[in-house]
C-alpha cells in the first residue's frame, strides 16, 4: 500500500485491488488523488469491475451514509469525473471511509499480480488503468 507516490512510468500500467473479505470492502474504489497527483498520471477507474461486500449498495439506498464520506468526496471530488452511467449510489461507495486497510496498486505487472493474489485465496481484480496525466485525474467509467 503507498501512502505516497508510486513509480509509475507507464501509460501501461494497470490497477489492481484487493479486499479480505472478512474486515473490509475494497479500497481501490475511492479515488486517490495524492497518488495520481504526486505521479504525475491520470486514473481510469471501471466502476463496473469494482467489487463490493454484499448488501453495501442496499445499505447506501436505505441512507446508511457514514458523515466522513462527506469531508472524503469534498477532498477528491474536484479531480474526479464520472460517467453519467455511474449511479450516484456507487459514487458514494467510492468515497465511504468505513473501511480501512485498503489497497491499491498501480504496476504494469497487474494481470500476473491479480493471478498470484488469486492463488493465494486473495480477493483481488484489475480495476482501471494508468493513463498520462489529463483533466480529470481521476475518471470513473461505468
């Protein structure tokens, strides 16, 4: 987990997360600024391939929105853009700061890293890309 700047070099590399299924939910879906910021990159973030524990999106329809998400998406939200196919029910998943522990990974190695978590009976999925730098930072597709 980096807590600063990855060495990403390339518009290659992929993005990898992973969760234990037991603690948390995955923390590749909130946007991270201060990597892509301080990287000097762009990321692309496939909303559709984010996974998540069961019954979150239940829990966000019901109104259980945490009061930290709030100061989360007003830190992120003005590098991030969404599609409009990216229901706003999953937007607030992607800032919910219940969750810790989380990781996020950007290597050029991300299909051989999925596959070696995977076999060791790790929860983990490539989730987006790292792009050059471009306006958003950060941009959720559905």
């Amino acid at each position: 987990m980096w807590h600063g700047a990855p060495p990403v070099q390339t518009s290659e590399a992929g993005i990898c997360g992973s969760r234990h299924d037991r603690h948390y939910r995955i923390r590749t879906d909130r946007p991270r600024p201060r990597m892509a910021l301080a990287s000097d990159v762009s990321f692309l973030f496939r909303s559709s391939r984010v996974p998540l524990l069961e019954g979150a999106l239940e829990c966000v329809r019901a109104g259980y929105i945490p009061a930290g998400l709030k100061n989360n998406r007003d830190f992120a939200d003005c590098v991030v853009e969404y599609d409009d196919g990216v229901p706003q029910e999953l937007r607030a998943l992607l800032f919910d700061p219940q969750t810790a522990g989380g990781l996020l990974i950007a290597t050029p190695e991300a299909g051989a890293l999925v596959k070696a978590l995977k076999d060791a009976g790790v929860a983990a999925a490539i989730i987006g890309e790292v792009l050059s730098a471009t306006k958003p930072r950060i941009r959720v597709a559905a």
